[in-house]
C-alpha cells in the first residue's frame, strides 16, 4: 500500500507545482488553491508512506518520477521543448528509480 500513497503523493505534487506556474505568482485565485490543495495532500500522502519506505529511496522516488512527470505536463500544456541535454538527464534520472527499486535491498519491494 505504500508504494500506491507514494503514486498518490507523486501525483498530487505534480498536480500543485503545474498549478503553480498557472497560478501566475499566486495572483490568480483556483491555481492558487490547487497549489495549496496539492501540497497538502502531496504531504501528508508523503508522511504515511516513511512509516514503511526509508525516507531516501522514498525521496528518490518521489523526486525522480516527479520532475519527468512535471516535464512532461510542461511539454503537453505550456508547450515547453527540453533539449537533448534535458532529455539525457531525464533518462538518468529514470535510470536511477530504476536501479533503486529493482537492485537496492533498502528499497521495499
């Protein structure tokens, strides 16, 4: 069950950072909200998944699979083009959840 918070979490906090571009420096108001909203449920999602999952590979986690999923919300709704460069990094990042949870005896599987 864990694992399925830390997609909740994962979820919810690329739902409030795409909101916060949206929000246009907090001056809108439902962007606003849905960067608050999203935070908060990121967060407290991310609190009951380190009752079981290290806080580092749950980091990892949360991290990696965060910032490719914002970048691609970043391709589809504000038309934003990574480089190769971005992409490579991108790849990397993937790479490495990757190898956490599939060699690391840390990682609960």
């Amino acid at each position: 069950m864990s694992f399925v918070y830390l997609a909740l979490a994962i979820i919810a906090e690329v739902i409030g950072t795409s909101a916060l571009k949206a929000s246009e420096g907090f001056t809108r108001l439902w962007p606003s909200v849905t960067v608050v909203v999203g935070y908060g449920v990121a967060f407290y999602l991310l609190a009951l998944v380190l009752r079981t999952i290290p806080v580092g590979i749950a980091y990892a986690f949360w991290a990696g699979l965060g910032i490719v999923l914002v970048t691609l919300v970043g391709i589809v709704v504000y038309g934003e083009k990574p480089d190769l460069p971005a992409l490579l990094g991108l790849a990397m990042i993937v790479g490495g959840v990757v190898v956490i949870q599939v060699f690391s005896s840390v990682s609960a599987h």
